[in-house]
C-alpha cells in the first residue's frame, strides 16, 4: 500500500511538471521568464512541441499569395506564376485530401522568406541608416537565408515544369491582402519583391 | 475506497484504453493513408519544407533524423513501417511496444514536415506519447502499470482540455475575436473558407458576428464542462458539429478530426463497452456471412 501511495505522489508531481511545462512554454517567452523559459524549451522541443493558439489571439486578416517568375537570357521576364489559388480549389474538391497540406508549403516558401526579410529590417545595428539603405542591406542578408534559397528553388523547379528555358534567374514575391471590414475604407495591400537569384551563382 | 487505492488499484478505463488506441491508429492509416499520393512532396529529399536546425542535444538528433538527407532518401521504409506498426497495433499485438514504436515512427516522419503541421497534429504526437503507457489487459494486476495507465489517461484528457483553454483563453486577449470580427474576417480568405460562406457572411454580417461569441464561448467553457458528467456529452455533441462544420467551412479538416478522435478519451467506461460490443456484433456478423458463402 505505501508503495502505491508513493508511485501515486510521484506520478502527480510529474504530471504538475509536465503541465506547467506546458504552460510555461505556451505562455511566456526568454524575454519575460528566462531561463525557466528555457528550461521549458529544452524539455518540450522537439517531442512535446505544440501551438495551441489556434487562431488566436487574433486570426489571419490578410490573403497571401506566394508568386515567381524567370528572368531570362536576354533580361526580359516572364509573367508571374501563383500555384496557390489551383491547389486550393483542388483541396476544396475534397476537403479529406492532402492537397490542403500542399497549398500550406506553397504558401509557407513566401510567408517564411517574408518572415526573415521582417527581422532583418528590424535588426538594431542598422537602424540609423537611411529607409532605402535598410531595405537594401536586408535584401544584400535575406539571399543567405535557406528560407529564401529554398523558395528560389521551388519557383525554378516549377518554372522548368512549366517548360520556360533560357532561364538566367528566378524572382520571388510575397503578397499579403488585408481583407477590408464592412464599411471601412482603407484596403492594405503589401507586395514584397525579393532579389533575383541567378543560376550561376 | 479512497480516491488513491482506487487510482493505484484499479484499472478504471480497460475499455476505453482499447477503444481510444484503435481509434487513434485507425485515424493516423487514413492521416498518412492520404499524404502516400504526394509522399514524395513531403518526406522526400526534394521536399520544400525547411530542414530544422540542431542544437546539439543527441535526442533531438534522433527524433529529427529527416534532417539528415541520407535518412530523408529512406522515407519510404518509415512510411512502410509506421502502416505496419499500426496494423499491429490494431490487432493488439504487445501494445505498449508497439504502441512506443508507432509513436517514435510517427513523431520522425512528423519532425519531417513539422513546418506545417498544426494544432491538431501537435496534440496527436503528444497523445501518442500517453497513448503508450495504456492498460488494455484485464487480467492485468499489477499495481505499477494500473496506475500509470490511470495517469496516462487522465493526461491525454488534459492534453485535449490544455488546447480548448489555450485556444479559447488567447482569444479573450485580441481585439478581433472580442470585436466580434473574426470569423468575417477567416470567412474572407480563401484558405479557410468557401464561396458560398464568403457571399454569407458579406450579406449577413451578424452571423459572423454571432460564430466568433459561440467559438469563444465554447473553446473557454470546454476546459470545465468536460469533467462534469452532466455537461460532458453535451459539450461532445456541441464539438462533433463545431468540428464537422469548421472542417468543411474552413478547411480544418485535420484539426477536426483529430479532436473528435480524442474525445473518446472521455468516454465513461460502460458507453465505450457498448462500442467494443457493437464492434464485436459486427465482426462475428461478417464472420457468418463469410462462412455462410463458404457453405
């Protein structure tokens, strides 16, 4: 009986830790409980990794669009290409495909290149510069990024598929369109146009 | 009995541990049943989703082995015996191994496309882990394993019960949802919506505005109701609709699914018997028609 007693204690203590664990994680960040953050971190990534938000605190607003197009030999450039909108139409066709997970890689290449080119602009070392000059630094960062090599090559693989040649380069865009509320007036529309990248480099 | 002999003694859910694991296995054959036409596009080499990046510990190296392209190139031996681990594991077959290897093959082929997985998927992989330490036997008595499979339970039931109040708490702190704008908003983008429920809402406002409250509403009171037996099946049905409606409205199919596959996590024992039973009526049903035609 006293043994039963003690594994009863012992799995509530980590049944409590793994909760609060739990919570930690979901509800703070390093910035505001350090290393208890941390510790969180290292227990719950990767195995227990999880975001409950669920749309929250607030739901997308915009529609977003992953685009690219050629740049090609004699430095004209084909028109932009958007896979999106054709895998979203076969996905609601059956709404029990995986065709619905294919649209979300597509559109994850521009939103997570966006995401970093965001950051870059952000970064604190360079905020005394000039707009223009911020833009170009984080444009001259963003070609680095595995993000941004990866959604080059999403559009050349797609671009060659397509049956385009005399491909010198591939340019790649992100564009975000705020949805507007009834009877509001302003309509936000962001496109971000990423550097091309060109084959032999 | 008091509440810790009962606990420790008991194995208070046999029927609903064996509902619950076939439930979840039968799920994760149609979940990676339906992801084999686009494999490739997804566990593959060429697969577009970023590698994660390691940060030194050995047992997240293990758990996120597609990193490695010579292991990523092999996908197909997982695909194979993850399909094969869970057909085991629907027969019963040694349930707490297999049921610890289907999670480990589960959370690798997972940690592959972790870069879109979602809410839904993230509960699953941390079910799956619960899921291993449930007790099925009913001749079992040993005290040790009735009591973690007691633990296990009631955490796999937090696990569902954590999501509701995260979901539904982080929403109290937006402006939109409180605006009662969201679900105009979700209705609007393609992604999560169809034409028809894009002309709706535009014409009918209100009925946006009315969805966003019932969504709160019901995602905050979820973490309560659920452990009082008079609300429980109530807020089940209410979910089964708002699961079902959100997964054709919006397209959250998988997140849908994987919730009411959870909900059998807090079905009482005797309603889960009744399935087993049902279950059984229909197998020795098919076994008389087939030896029927045999005749």
């Amino acid at each position: 009986m006293m043994k039963n007693k003690v594994l009863f204690y012992v799995l509530s203590v980590l049944l409590v830790f793994h909760f609060s664990m739990k919570f930690i994680y979901q509800f703070s960040d390093y910035s505001s409980l350090g290393k208890a953050y941390l510790y969180s971190y290292n227990y719950l990534v990767p195995q227990f990794h999880f975001n409950y938000k669920v749309f929250a605190p607030e739901p997308p607003t915009a529609k977003e669009h992953f685009v690219y197009r050629a740049i090609f030999k004699d430095d004209s450039k084909s028109k932009w290409f958007e896979d999106g909108s054709t895998l979203l139409l076969e996905a609601k066709q059956n709404r029990f495909s995986a065709v619905y997970k294919k649209w979300k890689i597509v559109n994850f290449l521009g939103f997570q290149t966006n995401q970093i080119y965001v950051q870059l602009l952000k970064n604190p070392s360079i905020q005394h510069l000039r707009k223009e000059k911020i833009m170009e630094v984080a444009k001259q960062q963003i070609i680095h990024y595995p993000q941004y090599k990866n959604a080059c090559n999403y559009a050349l693989i797609n671009l060659e598929n397509r049956g385009l040649i005399e491909i010198k380069g591939v340019q790649v865009a992100y564009l975000r369109d705020e949805v507007e509320l009834p009877l509001a007036s302003k309509n936000n529309f962001e496109a971000q146009l990423f550097p091309v990248k060109y084959l032999d480099e | 009995m008091t509440v810790i002999e009962r606990v420790t003694t008991l194995n208070l859910s046999i029927n609903t541990n064996w509902l619950l694991r076939r439930v979840v296995y039968i799920f994760l054959l149609f979940y990676f049943g339906r992801l084999l036409p686009y494999a490739d596009y997804f566990f593959g080499e060429t697969s577009f989703i970023n590698p994660n990046f390691f940060d030194g510990n050995i047992l997240k190296w293990v758990v996120q082995s597609f990193n490695f392209p010579m292991i990523r190139e092999a996908y197909p031996l997982f695909l194979i015996l993850e399909f094969g681990l869970l057909f085991l594991g629907l027969f019963g077959f040694s349930p707490k191994v297999i049921g610890f290897l289907i999670y480990g093959c589960t959370l690798i082929l997972q940690q592959g496309m972790i870069g879109v997985s979602n809410a839904g998927e993230q509960i699953l992989y941390n079910s799956l882990f619960f899921l291993v330490l449930l007790e099925e036997r009913p001749n079992q008595n040993n005290t040790f394993w009735i009591t973690i499979s007691n633990f296990a339970l009631l955490a796999i039931k937090i696990e569902v019960a954590f999501l509701y109040f995260v979901a539904g708490f982080t929403k109290l702190t937006g402006d939109i949802w409180l605006a009662g704008d969201a679900f105009y908003y979700v209705s609007q983008i393609n992604e999560y919506s169809s034409d028809w429920l894009k002309e709706l809402i535009q014409k009918q406002y209100w009925i946006g505005v009315v969805l966003s409250y019932i969504v709160i509403c019901y995602q905050v009171t979820f973490p309560f109701a659920i452990w009082f037996q008079k609300l429980k099946y109530k807020w089940m049905l209410i979910g089964v609709v708002f699961h079902i409606s959100i997964g054709f409205m919006n397209g959250l199919m998988d997140f849908g699914l994987i919730m009411l596959t959870l909900y059998f996590a807090f079905y009482d024992e005797s309603k889960s018997g009744k399935v087993i039973q049902f279950l059984s009526e229909i197998k020795s049903a098919g076994n008389k028609i087939i030896s029927a035609k045999g005749d």
